[in-house]
C-alpha cells in the first residue's frame, strides 16, 4: 500500500489587502477571526492535527522537497524542554505554558505563554505553502484555502510546491482532496497579523491510497461547509459523452447530484471543481424553482457542461447553447459568498453571504430570461406573482382602465433584473401579500396619469413598469424595482404603529397645503430629493431601496431612518456593498467637506414684463452660512408649478465666491396661467454631492404672476392626423457618406393660442419586433403654417428592420400646459401608425468591456488609479483615471457613462466623451479592442477613504445597451 506525506509550509510575509474591500463599509464591522460557520465552531475536535501525524520538526519525508530557507524556525508540538527553549522560557517551566502540550500549542511572547488549540493553526503573516508527495503516477491533489468568504483552489502534482499568498485576516480551513487516496481532515488555520506563535509550521500526514479491488466511500464532518469525503472505485469512475466529448466527471458526491437532478455536467477542464465548489452550486440550484428529475424516472432534461473559470466573466457565467447541450462558464468570483459565513458585525453574530452565484445561475435557469416558463416558475413559487394577465381591463378597472393595447411582455433581460433584485430581499419578504402581477408598459407609451418611470398598485394587486424604468441608469433601475415592491409592504405588511413610528422619525406631518399632503421639518436626512418631496410611503420606498443597493447613502444621510429599517424591518438584517479591489481607489484629505449647505435664510423673488407681455421671473436665495459653520453650494433646482398643475424647472447658480448666494431666471409666457405660481421643495447642492432638501414650510415664497390672456387649455390631437413617411438619405460625418432612412412622424395640432417656441412637440418610435431595442425619443418642431407637430428620426443600416410604430406623442404649448396622445389596439386610443424598416446590417448585441488579462492579446482588464492633486497637502481633489477596453460587433461604441461611488455612499454620476461619443457612427474598426481612458478631477472636500467604480454603462450606434455593475451586494441576517 503506497503512503504520502503533505508537508505544509507556513512562511512568513506582508499583509496585503483582500480582494472584494468593502467600499464604505470599514474591515473593522466584520470580524474575520469570529469564527467562520457553525461547522468551524463545532467540529474542531474531531479534527486534531495530532490524530493524523503531528508537527514534525523535520521538512518532512526525504522525497518532500525543503522549505524555504527564510522561513525562520520549527516548533514541534512534542519537543522536550531542552529541545524547544531554555529552563526560563514560559513554554517549558515546569508548571507554566500550556500544561499538556499536545492539546495545545504555546510560543514565548514577551516572557509570557501564549497557547492555541491544537486543532487551530495560527499565522503571524498571510503565506501559505506547502506540497505533497506519494500521489499515485499522474494524479492530481486539489488543495483549497478557504472561508464563507474567500475560496481559492490550487492543483499539484506529486511534489509540486503550491502558494496561497496574500490572504486576508480571517479563519480559513485548508483542505485537500486527490481521487482514489486517503487525505487528512481539513484543518482549522487563522490568518492574525497580530499574533505571535512560530515562524514557520511543518506538518505531515500519513496515509495510504485506497485500494481498487472495491467501491468505497467516506464522509465525515471537518472544519469545511461540504465536509470530508473519499472514495474509490472497482473500475474507473464513470465518464460523460457531451456533445461527442467525453468528460470526467469529478468525484464528488455533489457532482454526482448535479448530475442527477439537473443533468449538470461538472468538468475540471477549467479550474477544478473542488468539494466546495459543487456543493455550493449544488446548494444554490436548490434554491431556484426549476425542472428537476424524478428519482424514479429517466433522464429528459438538457444537458450542459459546467466549467469554472477565473477569469471574471459579465455576470458571472456564459453560456454557449446547442440543441443537444449547452456550454456553461462560471466565474469563480461568484462562489465565494455563495454559502452563509457566521460572523460578528457591530457585535452581533450572523450568517454573511450573497446572491451573486444565485443571480448567475437564475441567467442560465431563464436562459436570460427568453425562457418565459421558467421565468414564471421562479416569480410564482419564490415570489407568489407572475407577469401573465388574463384581462387587462379587469385588472386595471380600479386604476387606469385600460386594455392588453397598452402592455406588452418583459423584455428578456428585464425579467432577470426582476428575479435578481426581488431575491435580495430578504425572504420573509419574498412573498408579499397583495402583490400577484408584475407588468410592462409598451415600449415608448408614457403612464397616462403620473410621471414616472413605475407605478404600484397596492389596492389593486399589481405593479407596472415602464420602459424608462429599465432604458435609463442601472443603479436607478434595481433601486426602482425594489422601491415598488416597497409600496406593498407599506399597505399590507407594515402595522400601523411601524407606519406611525416611521412618521414620527422623518419628522413628517401632514399638511393640505403642500401638494403632496405631506410636510417635514428635516431637511438633510434623505436618500434623495424624491423621499423629502413626497411623503411617508415615498421615504420609506427610497430609504428601504438603498438600505438594501447602497446602505451607505442611507446611513450617513440618517443613522435613525438606517437604525429602524434595520431593527424594524430587516429584523437586524443589513447589507454591505463591496466592489473588486482592482476597481477601487483610495482619497486622502486632512479637511474633508462633509458639512451640508447652509438653510435657506432668504428669498427674493420678482416678476417683470407689462400684463399682456411675457414675464421674466427672478428667483434668488441666501444660504445661512454662520461663519462657515455651514458650506455654501454649487447649485440649487426647484419647480414652479401653476393652479392648473403647469410647471417649469428652474436652476439656480451662485453669484459670490462661497456659493452663498444663487440665483436664476426664466421667462414665462403671457399665455402662462394667471395667478398664483409655487414651489414645494427647493434642492441645494454642493460640490461633492452633499445635499439639502427645503420644503414649503421652511422658507416663504410667493409668486404673483398677471396674465389676462392666460390660456388654460392644452394642445388637442386632431384624430387620425398622424402619419409616418419614410425617405432613403446620405448622411456625411467624418468624410464619409453613409445610407440612413429618416423617418418623421407628423400629426395635426389643434391649438388654441400658441405652441412652445422650443421643444413643443416630442414623439417616440419602437420596433416590437426588435426584443433588444428600446424605443427611440425626439422632441421636434411645430410648423404653425401648416399646424403640425413633425418629429424626425434617422435610422442608421445598424438598426433593425420590423414595422416602427409611435405608441405617444407629447405636445406643449406656450403657456406650458402639455397633453399626450396614445396609439395601439385599445378602444380608448388612437389606431396605431406604423412604416416598413427593412435593413442590412442589423446590430442586436450591446458593447463588450474586456474583464481579464490576456497579454499575449495585448488585452487588459479594467484599470482604476488615482493620485492626489496635493500630495503634501490633500484636500479631496484627486485625478482618476479609468482604462477600459471595448469593442462592438458591428455598430461600434457610442454613449458611455459610469458611476464613482464614494465611502459615504454618494453615486457620482458621470459620462465619457469620447471621440466617438456624439457621431452617429463609429469613425475606426467597431470589431477590435479600442483603448478609452476616463480623467476625472474630484472636487476639493471629497470624501477620504475607499472609493470605488460602481457601474460602467455603454450603448452602441444601434441603441444596444450593456451595463457592468460591479458592485456585490453582500447580506448580513442575524443567526436566530
């Protein structure tokens, strides 16, 4: 019976960050040396080093190859006094140290015994290292270094030396597996930059290969989540055909239920599937409601071939379909929170872990949501609603009163976004009571009734959605739909002593003044100005939303707000946003800006121009500054709205040097509204993103405005006036001309007085039959000669053909009232117009950012540096540069914007100008990488710490769109 020796070297070296640092989110909330999981905690003594082979004070077996030389020196756990220190070393006096030494370890620090269990190795330094030998001709041994929050697998050969290096402060286990032999238990090690044992640890442990001549197999509980297991086979150990490709399955007990219940085909081909891996795909599957074989029955489900890659990969998995199988590269990033971790945060013990592995498999389960039946399958089991409606009129009698005319189905990929952030919550929330239907607005109709990108029904059971909801900012996105859903638990969950509690935090009141209802006397402690403006409901949606997506924004803006979700809704469950190490950035500054403008001490406001002449109204504020107690701003924004609901924005700019002082002005018609003109909310921001919301009862303001000709009608659609023509162009940019058809969408008007000289008619255009193209938005012109409204779109070859239709148009006359007219099959619409569009060189495909290294390809992952402008004296203003790698498939690169996120949770909206970014095509090859490289200054005052790229959004000259969301959103849920 053939033995091998595992000798494992613990050397010394430098602590280095770990990566995925939290951003906003300090090492010091969660403590990695307080105990990985209920197994670390528990399965300690059944696992002693010494039950294997005990330390050796030798490298090992003569075939062993010799530890590093640096390492420093050797304790043996069964060293005698003479051999391990002098008679006054604490370790070795006859009734110091550690009593008996074979149930614990002790090493001499400053005169005093310091002893660990012997089932507990500990590192001054993150370097682990070691080998092994006696391994059978040409087999491998996987050995894993690991947590519930850091996995990282190597595999060796025989002799072949292996390296963690750089890990983290924490408890980890390491563990070893080699198919066909026996292996020691995992064992315990802590990674503590402050402890003081030995040097260097050389451990051994004997064992023997199973034999052939019997099927064996063994399973034990040690120190790792999936366990110890081994085993043997008579024969060799079953092989898969794959698409004419045989394939190894790993021998693992998980690969094999994988296999059985999902026909999941594990393959080592990539980074090999080790215990852990498997078990926690294998857990995560579990999770999702999907097709699973019956015990009793055969086979039917679609093969596919899973290998694990290290690369990072979009979203985390690719997946190549074939009729016979599909082909399916995970990310190994995806696995490490994948499985609960018990850890203390904020002195409170939990389970720690993500849905990151869970969102990815929910990519292939859905077949990126094109499936629609295991899409329904997943919303109805694990969320209680579904996107399929019977009757339209008959859900909607109660709110908008409308038919199928005006909905149509998810696009695919919105339906993953729905699983993915309905899976955050956490699952006493998965179901909510009320909520059965979640649907989807026509591509380009606006809500006949709110402004508003979603609207939800609680009384009426649904939520609605609209394509500005999933065409505009990803990080406003998954905000939104957890907003939504918010609403429902505000109606049907919440009691009314909570409700009434989260009135009482938010300062809120109600008032029949304000237009919403609602007053506040805060004027900082919101997430946004959204939350300030409206009411209870609205605040507890956006303040829910973050404490989930982005928690840091909420804290810094209220810790009470964050205290009562946390404790009163979450039941003491928190979220934690941590972003790749590689994507972040450190900002230093001795006199950060976290003070927020001062409150609003004065305005003045004043309205010029004769009574049948336009107004020119001036509005100026002074910000109460008190020494620079407070800051001044940058900016300040507000709405003036009539007493027929007409409104217009107004921005406000600082006239002095300390931004104390803003002031703006607008015209408004002499056909404008008479009478009284307000303002609920006045928005003041400074430089760095801190911000104060001011609120009807915290400043005076009037505004008279004296218009006899006031007109209070808005523009009418003459019925069955709207056409479309289509008309072949060149277009020239670049010194190249280009085939584009231009497609202008006109329609009759009927106006009473005048239309709005600038932006007075806007027009959407959609193509149902193109599932990844959002509808296409213009303003136009209005020609009073003819009194038509002519909107003009130009479509490039890129585009795809179908029959463009207009599903809304806008008007709006001078005195700024505005009507929208829909068009589809509905009674109480228009019938809809539509034109052929037939072209040649349709692009369906978003631009790729490349993720990974490849140097022999000249290809790089995404770089993020920065340097302060002020080395010797650091006051936040700090250039960043981003490097990033795109290339499209045909179209080629067009819009690009991104996020930077800061440590207090402020989302730093941002676009790269390109050279590309404003032509209407692409000047260069679109198909080979291109190398872009954002410069950004941050302001003086920014925030110190850790920053990080939160998002980077890209769309093509077709309008695909493809965002990269770098941010994992970690869950903390209280152990019960």
């Amino acid at each position: 019976m053939k033995q091998f020796f595992v000798w494992l070297s613990l050397v010394v070296a430098g602590c280095n960050a770990m990566p995925g640092d939290v951003v906003g989110d300090p090492a010091a909330e969660v403590d990695a040396g307080a105990g990985n999981s209920a197994a670390l905690d528990g399965a300690s003594a059944a696992t002693s080093p010494r039950e294997d082979a005990g330390f050796r004070a030798d490298a090992g077996p003569a075939d062993a190859p010799s530890p590093p030389s640096d390492t420093g020196s050797v304790i043996d756990s069964g060293a005698t006094a003479s051999e391990a220190g002098d008679a006054t070393d604490p370790c070795v006096t006859a009734n110091g140290g550690c009593g008996n030494v074979s149930e614990a370890t002790c090493a001499n620090s400053g005169g005093k015994a310091v002893c660990t269990p012997r089932d507990e190795i500990i590192l001054p330094r993150p370097r682990v290292t070691g080998a092994v030998s006696g391994l059978s001709s040409g087999a491998n041994v996987t050995v894993t270094l690991g947590n519930d929050k850091y996995i990282v697998t190597k595999s060796v050969t025989n002799n072949q030396v292996y390296l963690f290096d750089k890990v983290p402060e924490g408890s980890y286990y390491l563990k070893f597996y080699a198919p066909g032999h026996t292996t020691p238990s995992a064992k315990k090690i802590r990674v503590a930059v402050n402890a003081t044992p030995w040097d260097e640890l050389v451990f051994a442990s004997v064992t023997t290969k199973l034999g052939s001549d019997k099927f064996t197999y063994h399973w034990e509980q040690d120190v790792s989540r999936s366990g110890y297991e081994q085993s043997a086979y008579l024969n060799a150990p079953p092989a898969i055909t794959f698409l004419s490709q045989t394939v190894a399955v790993p021998d693992l007990a998980s690969a094999d239920t994988l296999l059985h219940d999902y026909n999941i085909i594990l393959s080592d081909e990539g980074s090999p599937w080790t215990q852990e891996a498997s078990y926690r795909l294998l857990e995560t599957m579990r999770t999702i409601p999907q097709s699973k074989r019956d015990s009793a029955s055969v086979q039917t489900l679609k093969a596919s071939k899973w290998v694990l890659s290290t690369a990072s990969i979009a979203n985390d998995i690719s997946v190549v379909t074939n009729a016979d199988g599909d082909a399916v590269t995970l990310s190994a990033d995806a696995l490490t929170y994948a499985t609960p971790r018990l850890v203390l945060l904020d002195g409170v013990k939990g389970n720690f872990f993500s849905k990151r592995l869970h969102h990815a498999a929910v990519r292939y389960v859905t077949q990126n949501g094109e499936a629609l039946g295991a899409v329904e399958k997943i919303l109805k089991e694990r969320f209680g609603c579904s996107t399929v409606v019977a009757n339209y009129a008959t859900l909607t009698s109660g709110t908008t009163a409308e038919g199928a005319g005006s909905f149509q189905a998810f696009h695919s990929t919105e339906l993953v976004e729905l699983i993915n952030m309905f899976e955050e919550m956490p699952t006493g929330y998965h179901v909510v009571s009320g909520l059965s239907y979640v649907v989807r607005r026509k591509d380009g109709m606006k809500h006949p009734l709110y402004d508003a990108p979603a609207v939800a029904w609680p009384s009426n059971g649904y939520i609605e959605f609209l394509d500005a909801a999933f065409s505009g900012d990803p990080d406003h996105m998954h905000r939104l739909i957890l907003h939504e859903k918010s609403h429902f638990l505000w109606a049907n969950v919440f009691s009314a002593k909570l409700r009434a509690d989260w009135v009482s935090v938010g300062g809120w009141t109600p008032n029949v003044n304000d237009p919403d209802g609602w007053s506040t006397t805060k004027t900082t402690e919101f997430v946004t100005a959204y939350a300030h403006k409206k009411n209870p409901d609205e605040d507890m949606a956006e303040s829910l939303s973050y404490f989930v997506l982005n928690p840091d924004a909420l804290r810094s803006r209220s810790l009470p707000k964050f205290e009562f979700v946390r404790d009163r809704v979450m039941q003491g469950d928190r979220y934690i946003s941590r972003i790749p190490t590689a994507l972040t950035f450190e900002v230093l500054n001795l006199y950060p800006d976290y003070d927020f403008p001062g409150k609003i001490k004065r305005v003045d406001v004043t309205a010029t121009g004769k009574g049948v002449e336009d107004k020119v109204v001036t509005i100026e504020i002074e910000l109460n500054v008190m020494n620079n107690v407070f800051a001044g701003a940058t900016n300040a924004n507000l709405r003036l709205f009539s007493e027929i609901g007409s409104f217009v924005d107004l921005w406000l700019a600082p006239t002095n040097a300390s931004g104390s002082i803003l002031r703006g002005e607008l015209t408004l018609s002499k056909y404008a509204k008479a009478g009284l003109w307000k303002t609920d909310q006045i928005v003041v921001t400074d430089a760095v993103g801190n911000q104060r919301f001011e609120g009807m009862n915290d400043f005076g303001f009037r505004l008279s405005i004296n218009n006899p000709l006031e007109d209070v009608t808005a523009p009418k659609y003459v019925p069955n006036s709207l056409a479309l023509t289509r008309t072949d162009e060149t277009y020239l940019e670049g010194g190249n001309t280009y085939p584009v058809q231009r497609v202008r969408v006109s329609w009759k008007v009927d106006e009473d007085k005048s239309m709005e000289a600038w932006q007075s008619v806007y027009a959407t255009l959609s193509n149902p039959s193109a599932p990844s193209m959002y509808a296409l938005e213009a303003w136009g012109n209005y020609d009073p000669a003819t009194q038509r409204g002519n909107v003009d779109f130009l479509l490039t070859n890129y585009v795809s053909s179908g029959s463009y239709g207009v599903p809304s148009v806008i008007m709006v006359d001078s005195a700024g009232n505005r009507r929208t007219q829909f068009f589809s099959s509905s009674p109480q619409h228009q019938p809809l117009v539509s034109t052929p569009v037939v072209t040649t060189l349709a692009d369906t495909t978003g631009p790729e950012v490349c993720l990974s290294d490849n140097v022999a390809q000249g290809l790089h992952a995404i770089r993020v540096s920065a340097s302060p402008t002020k080395p010797n004296a650091p006051d936040g203003e700090t250039l960043v540069k981003i490097q990033y790698q795109v290339r499209d498939d045909r179209a080629g690169l067009g819009v690009v914007s991104y996020r930077l996120l800061d440590p207090q949770g402020i989302s730093h909206f941002q676009y790269h100008y390109h050279p590309n970014f404003y032509s209407v095509f692409f000047q260069g090859d679109p198909t080979a990488w291109t190398d872009y490289e954002i410069n950004v200054v941050l302001p003086v005052g920014s925030a110190p710490g850790t920053w990080g790229l939160q998002e980077l959004s890209l769309r093509d000259k077709a309008y695909n769109q493809r965002y990269y969301n770098f941010v994992e959103t970690v869950r903390f849920s209280v152990a019960q």
